[in-house]
C-alpha cells in the first residue's frame, strides 16, 4: 500500500504532543497534517482539509475531546489518548478505533495503528516494531506530574520497585509509576538488556561482569538464573 494516512494530533499538553509526534514520525504510510493544542485549532483542520485519522486527547480545557468527537465526520477514525481510564467507556460508546493510557508506550501506540490498518484500509497491512526504524535517542516518562525526557545515553540502569521503576542516571534518578516490561519496550535493544526480572542495564555504560553480576559504576546488578544464558551470549558478543 502506499496511500498515506493523513493524521492529526490534538492536546493541549506540548511534551504529549512531542511524543505522539515523534511515534507518527516512525510508522510508514502516516503523514502527520497538523499537532493542534486544542479543539478549535482542530476544528479548523477538520473543515479544511481531509483527515483519516485524529489521535485525540480527551481532557482539554473549553472544549472536550469527547466534545470534537461527535464532530468528527464517521469515515474519520479516531484513537483517543487520555492519562484518565474512567474516560474509556465514553471513548469506545464514540466508535473509536482505539483508546491509549499515558504515558503511552511506542509498542502500544503501534498496536493501535495497525488496528486502524486492518479495520479501516482495504487489506491488512500491519507493521512490526522490528520494521520501525528507531529515530529518537529518548523517551518520556511521568514523574511528578509531569513528562520528563530521558536520554538514552544518560541512562545507568533501570530497577524495578513494585509498581514503580526508579531510572538511575549519570547525573539523577528519576521514579516513574511505570512497569519494567512496559519501559523495557520502549527501549533500543541495541543498547539496553534485561538481566533480571528487576533490573535493565545499559549495555555502553557496564565496567566489568562475571557470571554472576554486572557492574555499573560502584553498583552491582544481579544477573539471574532465567536470563543468564542470554546475558551471557549477548555480553561474549559485544
């Protein structure tokens, strides 16, 4: 297929508006029209020009994006984003394609791509996340109440405490409310390995290993028995 799927993203937070511009960037067949800060900017686009898709947020000031929705002409599909889960049921009661949580993981807002592809343009076509060339050095995360970027070249390790990862950097630390599997996809795996179902170590930064542990810096983290034999492997190949 090579007819491109115009799209546009509405919300009214800048960094939100970062991130899904970059996810866009990265899928094939996604031309990004516009990245509006609110409804009406949106509004506008809608009544302009033809637009296949809207990523939407749902809690704007003055005018909701559920509000924008019910305007939306129905061969404009719409995958909403919201950092509030109370608001999926409404979401899915409006025919949307999809509904993703911030913050949203790369892999996530793959999935709900490919499911507008398969159910919206004739034939399946799908990408992989293999497929994906990997443009950003970054990410973002929600750390009191904010999104804050995180440089892959400043990352240490990443430790798993409960429902919480803590991020250590060269120079920070940085907790997130945030799974380590979820974070682990969003990571490039040229650079980064799982050595523990608690721990992702930064390859560039390890100082020394054995068979038993990998050190970073002072720190030392565990290489467990489940992931040893791939731990290994990859680390004889570096």
């Amino acid at each position: 297929m090579t007819t491109k799927i115009t799209c546009v993203i509405v919300d009214d937070e800048p960094v939100a508006r970062d991130v899904l511009e970059s996810f866009v960037e990265k899928i094939p067949n996604l031309q990004l029209i516009k990245s509006c800060k609110n409804a009406m900017e949106a509004f506008q686009i809608m009544n302009t020009q033809k637009v296949d898709l809207f990523f939407l947020d749902i809690n704007m000031p003055e005018i909701s994006g559920l509000s924008l929705a019910k305007s939306i002409p129905k061969k404009t599909k719409i995958i909403f984003t919201t950092a509030y889960r109370e608001y999926a049921v409404d979401g899915f009661d409006l025919q949307a394609v999809d509904y993703l949580l911030k913050p949203i993981a790369f892999d996530r807002f793959l999935q709900a791509v490919n499911k507008f592809f398969e159910t919206t343009v004739a034939g399946k076509v799908g990408f992989e996340k293999e497929d994906i060339i990997e443009k950003n050095d970054f990410i973002f995360v929600r750390s009191d109440r904010k999104m804050v970027k995180i440089n892959f070249d400043e990352i240490l390790f990443i430790e798993s405490l409960s429902d919480y990862i803590k991020i250590t950097l060269q120079n920070s630390v940085v907790v997130t409310r945030e799974t380590i599997s979820n974070i682990e996809s969003k990571l490039p795996v040229a650079k980064f390995m799982r050595t523990h179902r608690s721990f992702i170590i930064s390859l560039p930064q390890i100082t020394s290993y054995t068979n038993e542990f990998i050190e970073i810096g002072k720190k030392a983290i565990p290489i467990s028995r489940s992931y040893k034999e791939t731990v290994l492997q990859k680390l004889a190949e570096v």
